[in-house]
C-alpha cells in the first residue's frame, strides 16, 4: 500500500491543505492520505498556536466524510521539535508494508537543506511535490531521490491569513471547510 503524509502544524487547517490531498489522491501516486499534525515544528513560531489536541480535532472534522484520508497523531512529540526524518522511520518501522510518500510544497524545496537529517531524507525519503503560488528555485529538488511532482491549481491559502483575518473580524468563509469555520472563528479569536 501507498500512503501519502502531509504534515504540519494546521494552525488552522484551511481548504487548500484538503485541495493538496483530493488531487494527491487524484494523481493516483497514493492510495490514502494520513494527515499528521506536529505537536512542535522546528522552523514555524509557535507563539499564536492551539494546543495539539484542539488541532487534531480540528483537523478529524474537517476531513470527516473525505474518504482516503485519515488523521492520526504519529507525530505528537509534545514539547520536542518534530523532525521529518524521524517520523518517516517511525512509520516505516511500525508499518513496514507501506510506502510513505511525504508531501511537501515548492516552497518548502529551497529550506529542505535545513531539515533535520537532510542527508538520510534525501537519499530515503519519497516526495511527492505540489506547486505553489510564486516562483522558486527547484534546483535543490534534483538531489532528491524519490520524488514526484503533482500539479495543480494554487492554492494561496495560508494558516498565517486565516489567523490574522479571525483577529481583526474579517470572513473566513470559503478559506476553511464549513464545518469548522465556527469553531476555528471561536479558537483563535480568543488567542
């Protein structure tokens, strides 16, 4: 079986995050998405962050009824960094009849230099790449081993947007499922 992971700390999660799994799972690379919150993420501020608890929950409702795709809580390290490489070799340990495929965003490929462990993620890991808005330099992407690039419409959604629309009371309708748009007003306007 293959599975793609998308991580990150969905601070909130928002629609372009269940746009990147619906194509994703349209591309037919993966057979299901696992969609793993971090409890810590070593390169984001965390100072206007719900607890990993309350984005978990945030994160099972807003794919309930999506089928392929599950939310777990693999990579709740509590107070410690979450690192990539450490996830993907707990994982592969734990399950290993199941490919992992990480999926990360153009933007992301410039810092991949900077991940934890760069060497083992780039020599092991699988990546399954999804354009951005704006245009980056991809040519740290050649060194990658396993990788594969999906393309779809961008989606210029970002947590950071959603976050600062909610604390000035702007709309955030149409930028996070329905079913959590409530919720996600309630939580963060009150950080």
């Amino acid at each position: 079986m293959r599975i793609g992971i998308l991580g990150g700390s969905f601070n909130p999660v928002h629609n372009g995050h269940l746009e990147i799994a619906r194509n994703v799972l349209d591309s037919g690379i993966v057979e299901n998405i696992w969609l793993l919150p971090s409890s810590f993420h070593p390169l984001k501020n965390h100072s206007i962050c719900l607890s990993f608890e309350q984005r978990l929950h945030l994160l099972k409702d807003a794919v309930a009824g999506l089928p392929q795709c599950f939310v777990f809580d693999y990579d709740n390290q509590g107070d410690a960094p979450s690192f990539t490489a450490v996830l993907l070799q707990k994982l592969e340990n734990r399950f290993p009849e199941i490919e992992f495929y990480f999926i990360i965003g153009y933007d992301i490929i410039p810092e991949l230099n900077r991940w934890y462990n760069y060497p083992w993620l780039r020599d092991n890991a699988r990546f399954i790449i999804i354009n951005r808005p704006g245009n980056y330099d991809l040519s740290a992407a050649d060194f990658l081993k396993n990788k594969q690039f999906v393309e779809m419409a961008p989606q210029d959604i970002s947590s950071s947007e959603i976050r600062e629309l909610v604390t000035t009371g702007k709309s955030i309708n149409g930028l996070v499922p329905p079913q959590v748009e409530q919720e996600i007003i309630s939580l963060y306007h009150n950080t």
